[in-house]
C-alpha cells in the first residue's frame, strides 16, 4: 500500500507499478483514485463536464478564492479569458524578455565572485518573483516580501492536501497580495499584463486579485521548479550542458524533458460530477480523481526508457507538465521564457558550474516537487 510520504520522497517506482497493475487505482492514502496512464490522464483533464476543478474540497481555493483555478465552464472561461491574450508568445517576449535576462544576468552578478551558491534560492526562487512582480504590476513591493506571500500560500495548500488545518498565514498573504493588487490597477499601472487583463473589463478587482494570487503561486512554484530540475538533470548528465549551449534546439528539448522527467507540480484534482467508469474502474458522483502528471510522463507506452534523461527524445514535447484541456497552463510560453534565459545565464556566466558533491539533494515533494536545495560550484 503507498503512503504519503513515500509519494513525496520518490513516486516513481510506486507509480510504475500502479500504472503496470492498472492505469486507474483506488489510493488509500490519497482518499480517491489516482490515473498514471498517460491517455487516461488526457481524457480526465480534456473532459470537465465529468471531471471538474469546482468542489469545495479544491485546496488552492480554500486559501485565495475562486479563480481561473478552480472553476469550470462559463465563468473558468469569463475568468481565464481575459488572460489569454496577455500570455500569448509574442506578448510575452515583447514585454517581458528583456526584463527576465536583465534580472537573471543581475543575480548571476551577485553570485558570481562566490565560487557557489544554493541555486534553488540564491536564483531561481528570485528571478520567478521578480518575474512575477512585474507582471502583476507590483513594482513597490520588494521582491522578498512577494516572495513571503508565496511561501505562506504554499505551506497553506500544502496543509490542507495532508488533511490539516491551512492556519492564518495563507490567508493573510493573500490579503497583502489583494490589496497590493488593487493598489496597482487604482494607480493604473498599464505596463503590467494583469493591466492588460483588467482592460478586458469581465472582471472586478476582488476576481482579477483571487486570479493574481494563481498566477503568483504557479508562476513562482512552476518556474523556480522547472529552472532547479532542469539544473539538477543536465548538471548530472555528463556531456550535456556542452550540447545544449551549442544548439538553442537542444537546448528546449532539453527543458521539456526535464518537465517529463519530474514536472514542478506532480499532480492536479479533479472531482467526478456523475458515476463513470474509466477503464474499468467504477467511479461515483464526488469521488477524488487525481491524476498523476509524474506517472503520465513516464508512461512507457508513449516515452520508451522512460525512466532515462535524454535531451534529444523525439516526443517529449508530449509532457504534461503544464496539464491539459481547459486547465492548460495560461503562463507556459513564460515559464519557458524564463527557465531558457535562467539556464544560458548559468551555464555562459558560471565557468565550470557543477554540482556540489558533498550536499547532494534530489526532488521531493507530494504535489510540487523540486529539490529542497540544489548546491553547485564553479571556477572563480
């Protein structure tokens, strides 16, 4: 039988065998069924009439309200759409490329006479909130305190999902982070996307603030993941920070197998809506149905070897690390924009970056996993 904590510490092995048993299982542990195959996880996230985010047990809303997150239908899309636009690619690079390599190469200097640091926190976990404050158009926040509210927010989630009570500082983050953001869009702060999307006018300021407080919690946990794991993989892969500085192409690739690898959020939600059968099993009205991301993205139907980091897998942009259907992340093109510039900067800037052997750390963690820290060297 799985325990949490041995989901939190290495899911791998047990969902390989759970996916090997059958592609949907009861979990114990869990309280509910847990997908691992890749094209059952597909048809779950596809199909929200069935399988649906909108459940007073939805953890994230508990802490910051209802949002893009937590609603399906007409009002998921009178809440995500105003989004869409501000997120697209070229947008994203427009606004916010020059501002990502400018914060990356600023941390790079501060770290840079050292000779090592604690990546996790001394770059990735900065740059995504800096990012991230400039999106939301908070600018006279310092960028610790940003960062604070994530934190709270997070170990708030994190609580509710081991069955504990979320405590007063998740909600008192989000609070800040509400009135900072009403704060912005008074002082019409037009050069931020969230600007952008209060432009669209479907929303008012308490939901433009519940959907901020999201895109701060994925856009910070998304991408500070994303920047550690891919990191952590291409530094303990002899020979291959050499081949994705020589080819931008690889180098993509090589983010996106990194998220089939270990995605930054391993698992997302969904409560059944009616009694279905999903591959033969009989799940009913109000049943927990989390699906894996973890397992789906090492389904060896789809990724043979799919235990094995390999920076050139023809398919491996078929990951699921941003989800899918409705539910697809709305700031992918920018988690990528940022973990790309995130990674060039370290590997150009930080003559022989490697990791430090003598404190070792591996990615952990029940729903967001990453490494705790990821300690490297480099010539100085």
């Amino acid at each position: 039988m799985i325990t949490l904590a041995e989901l939190a510490e290495d899911p791998h092995p047990h969902l390989a065998r759970l996916r090997a048993q059958a592609p949907v299982a009861w979990v114990p542990a869990l309280g509910g069924w847990m997908v691992t195959g890749r094209a059952l996880a597909v048809e779950v996230m596809r199909d929200a009439a069935a399988f649906t985010v909108d459940d007073p047990r939805f953890t994230t809303a508990r802490v910051v309200g209802v949002s893009m997150l937590s609603l399906d239908g007409p009002e998921h899309v009178r809440h995500r759409e105003p989004f869409v636009e501000p997120f697209r690619p070229r947008v994203v690079h427009a606004a916010l490329g020059d501002a990502v390599r400018r914060e990356a190469d600023r941390l790079i200097d501060g770290l840079l006479p050292r000779g090592a640091a604690e990546l996790r926190r001394d770059f990735a976990g900065p740059l995504a909130t800096a990012v991230m404050a400039e999106v939301l158009g908070l600018e006279d926040v310092p960028v610790a305190t940003v960062l604070a509210w994530y934190d709270a927010i997070v170990r708030a989630v994190d609580r509710l999902s081991h069955g504990e009570e979320a405590g007063a500082g998740g909600p008192a983050a989000y609070e800040a982070l509400r009135a900072a953001v009403a704060g912005t869009l008074d002082a019409r702060a037009a050069g931020s996307l969230l600007a952008r999307a209060a432009a669209d006018g479907r929303l008012a300021v308490p939901e433009l603030a519940s959907n901020a407080a999201v895109l701060l919690f994925g856009g910070i946990e998304t991408t500070e993941a994303m920047i550690a794991n891919a990191l952590l993989h291409l530094l303990g892969t002899p020979g291959a920070v050499a081949q994705v500085l020589a080819d931008p192409a690889v180098l993509d690739n090589a983010i996106e197998e990194s998220l089939r690898m270990e995605p930054g959020a391993a698992v997302v939600d969904r409560y059944a809506t009616r009694d279905v059968e999903l591959a033969g099993a009989r799940v009913r009205a109000g049943d927990l149905v989390t699906v894996s991301l973890a397992g789906a993205n090492r389904d060896p139907v789809v990724f043979p070897d799919p235990d094995r980091f390999d920076i050139h897998r023809p398919n491996t942009r078929l990951q699921l690390a941003f989800a899918h259907g409705p539910h697809y992340c709305v700031g992918a093109h920018l988690a990528r924009l940022e973990a790309r510039t995130a990674l060039r900067a370290c590997f150009e800037r930080l003559p022989g970056l490697r990791l430090d052997e003598s404190r070792p750390s591996a990615p952990r963690g029940l729903i967001f996993r990453k490494p705790p820290t990821l300690a490297v060297r480099w010539d100085r």
